[in-house]
C-alpha cells in the first residue's frame, strides 16, 4: 500500500494505493490526520475500483462517502480499499453559511 498526503488552504487530502503488489487483497486502511483546525469539516471519500463511480459525461468522481464531521487537532478514520483500487479522501474547511436566497427554508444570520 503507498500513501499520498498533502494541504492547501482550508483542504486536507490523502490518496491511497492498494494495487502493484502480486498478492493485491482487500483491506482497510486507517487514516489519521493531525495539526488540523478543530472545527466541523466536510469529509469526503472517493475511490477508483471497478464498480466506475463516475459521471460518463463528465468524467468526475461519484463520492463513495461524503458527510460532515467536527474535528480535534487530530482526526481518524478507516477507508475500505478492495484489491487494486485507490481512494483519494479529503477533509474540508465547512464553507461559509448560503445566502437567504439559497435557500429559502431558514433565514440568512448576521454575524
């Protein structure tokens, strides 16, 4: 298994290869990631196998998982990989709240 990590502003991502090896077999990987900001990110996982999670017309990833977390100075998780696939994972800074016309069932906030 080889591992890719790297950061921008207000982004996190590591990739994750489990294919190369003779005896490629399916696993979980245990991710941890640590200096961060605490405070609620968007966690999203994506992953090349041979199930094609992807938009033909696009051709950008369908995300296997996606949800929102709030985050320590460190954080953990585990990512299925099956036999030769790659999963990429990222951890986002939340995004500024919508404005009122967004979407229209809760009311902008100042402040």
């Amino acid at each position: 298994m080889r591992v890719l990590a790297g950061r921008s502003e207000g982004r996190i991502g590591v990739m994750v290869v489990n294919c190369g090896a003779e005896q490629a077999a399916d696993c979980i990987a245990a991710l941890r990631l640590r200096g961060l900001r605490p405070g609620a990110k968007s966690l999203t996982v994506n992953r090349l196998d041979g199930d094609r999670r992807w938009c033909e017309d696009t051709l950008e990833l369908r995300p296997v998982e996606r949800r929102e977390v709030c985050v320590a100075e460190d954080f953990s998780c585990q990512v299925y990989l099956p036999a030769d696939s790659v999963a990429a994972v990222w951890l986002e800074d939340e995004r500024a709240e919508p404005s009122a016309g967004w979407n229209a069932k809760e009311p902008a906030r100042n402040g």
